[in-house]
C-alpha cells in the first residue's frame, strides 16, 4: 500500500545534499517534508558595524521536503545576522540615509563559532536501483525484502489450503505474487510521476520499502486543481490495474494458480485504492483533502492542516479499528482467510500502518511549514555589505576600511573594480592581530566560480538550490548588472533557516 510518505509527497528533503566545508559563522537568525504553523513576519535586520548590538530575526519560512535542519549546536548563541538594506553596494553607505548598526564582536577578524549552511532533509537510502522510467531512477529499498519474505510465507500458507496439490512449488507462486504485487505499486507510483513531469514537476526518484511507495516530487504543484491531479492519479491506476485482473479473471478456472494468482492481484490492488483514497495526509485522499481546502480558502497551508489532522485521526482509527474489525468478523471470513492474522498479527499490523500514518502527517505539517518560511530566505536581506580591496592591501588596512565602513566581508578586485576573490572569514580568524600589517589579503582568499556569484534577488528554494549547487563558505552577491551588492556567508543562511523553521506557523 501506499502510505510511507505518501504518494508523491515533496521531500524536503532531498536529498543528499553535498556537504560544505564548515566555517566560521557570523552572528545570525536561524529555521522538515514540513511542520504545521506560520511565522509572523519581523523587520528585516540590516548591515551592521562592530560596537552595537541588536539582535533581529528574518522575516518567515518553507519540503523536502522532511525533517529537520543541519544541527546548530556547534554555533554558540549570539546575536542574529545583520542584513543587507535594499540598496546596499560593496563599500557604500546605505542609500536610505540611516546609520549602519553593529552587532557586538560580530566584525570581520573575531572569532565566531562554526556551522553548516542549511541542507535539505535527508530522504531514506536509496537501496536496489532497478531502473529509470522516464529518466527518474526506481529503487528498491531493504525493506522491502523483509515484506516480500512475508508476502511469500503468508501468502504460501493460504496457498497451501487452496491448492495443497502445490508442495513447496507454493512459496514459488507466493513469490511471484509478492514481486507482481510491487510492480503494481510501482506503476501506481509512475501514474504519479508520469503526472509530476507534465506539469513540469521535478521528480528525485521513486522508492519501492516496507508497505508501499514513495514518489519523492521535489516541489508542490502550482495550483489546487494540479495537485488534486498529482494524487488522484495514483488510486485511478490501481483501480485500473484491479479492473484488469479481473478481466483476465474471467477465462481462467478459479481453482488454478492463474486464477488465485489473478483473484489476489485484483483484491491487492483494489485495496490499495481504497486505502490511499482515504482523506488524510500522507495518503492520496489527504493531499485530494488538502487540494480542495485550498481551493475554498486560497491558501494551502490551510489545506495541508486539515489533511494532516484528518490524518492523524486516520491512523488512531485504524490503531483502535482494524484489529476490532478483523475479530469481528466485519471484514467478513474471505479476509480473515486470506490475511491469516491472529489477534497479535492484527494489532502489530495495525499499529505499523497508524505510525506510517501518524508520522506521514507530521512530515506533511513540517514539509508544508518549510515551504511557507522559505520564502523568508532572501539574498538581498541576508548578504553582508562587503569593502573591495586590491590584491596586495594588507590584512590591517582592508580590515580598517571595512570597519569604517560598517562592512563584514572584503571582496578582492583588479584595478578596473571586477570581482576576483574572496577574502575568507575563517582565514581572516587565524591570523593573529600582530602578524595583519604584514599579511596581504590574497593569501586569505578563495578565487570566485562562476557557482559563487549568485543573484541578489534570489530567494528561498532557488537561493538554497543555487548554494547547494557549488558548496563554499561565502558568496558574491550581485546585481542584474553584475555590480557588487555584497558577500553571503552560507552560516548567516543556515542560521535564519533554523530559527525560522523553530518559529510555530
């Protein structure tokens, strides 16, 4: 069944993410497949100079979704980044006309704690790649060998009642229904893929684990109607699949292996329609749900809030319900037959699908808390105003001038003011005060990539997808024209990223 994750729920998570070498981190505000909640919105923080001190918080949050942030314990608590005004440029005052601010000891050359800048949440291992339909790779996780062994032995038994003429042949048969099984999930999964890459949604992989598939849709559909889509394609497939079967059911003896074969086949896949139809958040009924409250309140956090709780009280029903109903009786005897359950088999199984459930919605709240505060992650807000120094000035000089200028970052330039380099802060941090007039900033430095200039108004998914993409410490920020704006510590990012994400939405 579909319900680990959900059906095409968006990962925060994405991923792997490479991992940026740590630097030192300068004072700044901080935020999972997302939490519940929204952030209220705070006055942006501005370029600072050291002296003063305030502490600000970045504006609001938003995935991969799922769950949760690097640590940022290593980083000890200081005051909150200061950001960048709208028209700040490279050693300029800000054009507002207001005093810059400083926070205390958060000036170039102090030493500041070490962090990582923020990265998706990681999704499970990938396992067995087995394919890639449509250019999306198709894994098979371990745990799916632990339920295929189960399929096989419970299925075998009920094989052995209805046809003892088998022998062992019959865990052969179990087998081949168990790998038949999956690959109906599988196409159950594809229907959702299939749908993602028409509206242009990126699609990491699909995952076949313990009790279903996952469809990992790296971001959210665009609008109710697309989303409602995404997920009713899904249970439409399965509900395709068990037509089939049954179909094929027709010419064939009911007393053979074909016929049992297809009789399963056709029950497995009608029941994973009607489970993932049920409305809560991680299965295809909840993001339905959530499809329609956000078409009726325009707002899909709404949507996701309400798919999430009908979720959760999804899975104390089937907790508390589906061993009730099976020693009832109401599941009728052909189900008590098939499934082979007893009384400890029933509650284990129910409690296995109510933590998938429960913990799918959790995810759910958290990956649609990320996308709401993502959004707060602007470059423009975060980038620290930067002094431009030539190739020979020494450490002392270009630290005075920033300091005059109320800047935290130098930027290397050639004579004609084009960006060469970076002056790197954890370099700036080792080289003790007496040893500055004597050290030129080129030593200090790390040449610029074409991945480390990034645009000033980039924000959120994009702003943490373009860092993700070339892993560094610090950023140039520049204008459409190319002018400098500024440096990006990707520590000032992972910081207001963690702070805004432990914001209740």
């Amino acid at each position: 069944m579909d319900v680990s994750g959900g059906s095409g729920q968006p990962r925060s998570g994405n991923d792997e993410p490479a991992e940026r070498p740590a630097g030192p981190t300068a004072p700044s505000t901080g935020t999972g497949d997302g939490t519940d909640d929204s952030a209220a919105a705070t006055e942006p923080t501005r370029n600072t100079e050291p002296g003063s001190e305030r502490d600000t918080e970045p504006e609001n949050a938003s995935t991969t979704t799922g769950d949760g942030p690097p640590d940022d314990s290593a980083a000890p608590p200081s005051p909150t980044p200061p950001e960048a005004h709208e028209g700040a440029r490279a050693g300029r005052p800000d054009r507002g006309g207001s005093e810059p601010r400083a926070h205390a000891g958060s000036g170039l050359g102090k030493e500041q704690g070490q962090g990582k800048p923020p990265q998706r949440p990681k999704g499970p291992g990938g396992g067995l790649l087995m394919g890639r339909p449509f250019g999306v790779p198709v894994y098979v996780a371990p745990s799916w060998f632990l339920v295929a062994a189960l399929i096989t032995w419970v299925f075998g038994g009920q094989l052995d009642r209805v046809l003892p003429e088998l022998g062992a042949a019959r865990y052969l048969v179990s087998l081949f229904f168990a790998v038949a099984f999956y690959a109906s999930v599988l196409v159950h999964e594809l229907a959702h893929t299939v749908a993602a890459v028409r509206f242009k949604l990126p699609v990491r992989r699909i995952q076949l684990q313990f009790f279903g598939g996952v469809s990992e849709i790296e971001k959210e559909a665009e609008t109710p109607g697309r989303e409602f889509i995404l997920a009713f394609v899904g249970p439409l497939l399965s509900l395709v699949l068990a037509g089939l079967f049954y179909l094929a059911m027709q010419p064939v003896e009911p007393g053979t292996v074909p016929g049992v074969l297809l009789a399963g086949l056709m029950i497995s896949n009608l029941i994973v329609a009607a489970f993932n139809l049920l409305p809560g958040l991680p299965l295809d009924g909840g993001r339905m749900l959530r499809a329609v409250v956000w078409k009726i309140t325009g707002r899909p956090m709404s949507g996701t809030v309400a798919a999430a709780w009908v979720g959760r009280a999804l899975a104390i029903s089937v907790l508390i319900g589906l061993p009730l109903l099976n020693q009832s009786g109401a599941l009728g005897s052909d189900a008590q037959d098939i499934s082979g359950m007893d009384t400890v088999t029933d509650a284990l199984l129910a409690a296995i699908l109510a933590a998938i459930i429960w913990t799918g919605a959790g995810n759910s709240l958290r990956m649609a808390r990320l996308r709401e505060h993502l959004p707060e992650l602007r470059a423009r807000t975060l980038t620290r105003r930067a002094v431009p120094v030539e190739t020979d000035t020494p450490l002392s000089e270009a630290l005075r001038r920033a300091n005059a200028a109320g800047a935290r970052a130098l930027v290397i330039v050639d004579a004609d003011g084009k960006p060469l380099s970076l002056v790197r802060e954890a370099a700036i941090v080792g080289v003790p005060e007496h040893r500055r007039p004597w050290v030129a900033v080129s030593g200090l430095a790390q040449e610029l990539t074409d991945g480390m200039r990034v645009s000033v108004e980039l924000a959120g998914e994009d702003l943490l997808d373009a860092l993700r993409a070339t892993p560094a410490t610090e950023y140039l920020v520049v204008e459409k024209t190319g002018e400098i704006y500024g440096v990006l510590s990707a520590a000032d990012v992972e910081r207001a990223f963690v702070k805004a994400m432990a914001r209740p939405a």
